[in-house]
C-alpha cells in the first residue's frame, strides 16, 4: 500500500501587477494558513517519503512552511516543472514515475490538478480542494507504476476553515 498526500499551495496575492502567475507570492492569508495547517499535520507529515513541489513561487513557499514544522530540510524538496498546470493526467503520469522505495509522496500543486487527481483516484468529488487544503489517500497499489483511476481512498480532509 502506498499514501499520498496532495497539498494545494496557501492563498496567493494578485496585487503586483507585471508579475507571472508562476511568481505571484503568498498573500498575509496564506502565510498564516500555511502554519496552522502544518502544525494541525506535522505527525502525519513527519514520516512521509519524498515530497514534490510545483515550482511556482506560492508552492515552494507553502512547502517550505510545511517544512519548518515537520522537520524537512529544503534540500530534500523536489522540484518538478511538469506540476504547474498540470492536469491530473499529467499529475498520474508523474507519480508512475516514482521510485518504489517511497511509501508515501507528498505533493504540492494547484488545481484544477488536484482536485481532479482526487476524483480519479477516489471517485470523491470535493467540487474544489481550498487553498492550503490536504488530502491524505491511501492506494490499493504496491507500486507506483500501479496508480489508475478508482485505486484510492481519501481517508483525511483538512483545510483552514475546518481547522478554525
């Protein structure tokens, strides 16, 4: 059995005009959702196996947050291009990828993605994951390369207004 855990990325400001989608920050919101979400989830997280982020500006930092309170160095962050934007076709086709050896993946995106990539797996239709929102599932999978639609269950949902 393998976990996963999708994390769509805290509140981002759109109010520096000139600025790519890719490097809108946080907002004051999401650097205050972020925490409090890592800090309800650090014991959960703590143990996870290889965490991937988006390389958008929003998603590294949420990651880095969720870093600092479950003990992850930076360094152990992986970076992948192909999680911005990115369909939950796209989202499947980079967790096959994965390595065997990790019993768990931590995912940090965006949606549509995410919340797709919960409806395929988990036949769950949460309409829209919420910023900083975390969806743990569990896979009826031994390897990675097994991950297709209906092979999931989401087991946890959290999301700042629920932690308020």
């Amino acid at each position: 059995m393998k976990k996963l855990i999708l994390i769509r990325h805290a509140k981002s400001s759109w109010k520096h005009d000139g600025l790519s989608d890719k490097d809108r920050p946080l907002n004051k919101r999401g650097m205050q959702d972020a925490p409090m979400m890592a800090l309800r989830t650090a014991s959960a997280l703590e143990k996870s196996g290889v965490w991937l982020s988006s390389p958008a500006t929003r998603t590294i930092r949420t990651a880095e947050i969720f870093g600092q309170y479950c003990n992850r160095s930076l360094s152990t962050l992986k970076l992948n291009e192909q999680l911005y934007e990115a369909t939950f076709q796209h989202l499947i086709t980079e967790l096959r990828q994965l390595k065997d050896k990790w019993s768990s993946a931590v995912i940090f995106a965006h949606n549509p993605g995410l919340n797709d990539l919960i409806f395929s797996i988990t036949g769950e239709d949460l309409e829209n994951l919420p910023t900083c929102g975390m969806a743990f599932i569990d896979l009826n999978i031994q390897s990675w390369n097994d991950l297709e639609s209906d092979c999931g269950e989401l087991t946890r949902l959290e999301y700042p207004k629920k932690a308020r």
